[in-house]
C-alpha cells in the first residue's frame, strides 16, 4: 500500500497521508492557543501597568499625607505655646482674675452638688 504525499500538480488521484492531516489539525489548535496566550498576555500587561500607576499614585498620596501630617503637628505645637504666651500675658495683667474664676468656678460646684442633693 503506498501513501503518498501531497505534491504540487500532483494527480488528482492523489490520497491524502492521514498523518498529516493530523499534523495541521494539531498545528491549528496549538496556534490557537498560542494566539489565545499571546491575546491573553498583552490584556495582563495592560492591567499590570494600570496597577503600577495606581501603586503609585496611591504611595504619593500616602507620602503627601504624611507630609501634611507632620505639618499639622508642627502647627499644633506652635499654637500650644502661642496659648500658652497669650494666657501667661494675661495672667500678668490681671493676676487676680485665676482667684475669681477659682472662686466661680467653685461656687458653681457646691450650687450644683446643692441642687443634686435637693
């Protein structure tokens, strides 16, 4: 039994090799699938770069809050002591006024432990 192989101006009694049917029919499936990789491959790189600039983006973020982080403490810091000038001022120009609101201060108590008591 002869199997013959496909030649160009071949007679057209020619019987194709079943084997090599297989072989193209294998052939198209694997670059099929390769095509379905290389489709697949390009998508995952896309996606990877978009998530590399929302890495980015997002540790800029987190450095500027840092950044403004450390410039509200700097800030509650020099209002601290601002407040605590302003009130030392005023203290030195009425030193009896700390002694009035003690003395406020504690009647308001002994009027509420009064109205909690009645």
């Amino acid at each position: 039994m002869f199997i013959g192989f496909y030649l160009p101006g071949a007679s057209p009694y020619f019987r194709p090799n079943p084997f090599y049917e297989n072989l193209k029919i294998k052939e198209k499936e694997v670059m099929s699938l390769l095509h379905n990789l290389d489709t697949k491959n390009i998508e995952h790189r896309e996606k990877f770069q978009e998530i590399k600039k929302e890495i980015n983006f997002y540790r800029n973020l987190h450095s500027r809050l840092l950044m403004d982080q450390a410039c509200m403490k700097k800030k509650l810091v020099t209002l601290k002591q601002e407040s605590k000038e302003v009130q030392r001022y005023l203290f030195e120009l009425n030193p009896n006024a700390e002694d009035e609101q003690e003395k406020t201060s504690n009647l308001q108590t002994q009027q509420n432990v009064v109205g909690k008591s009645s």
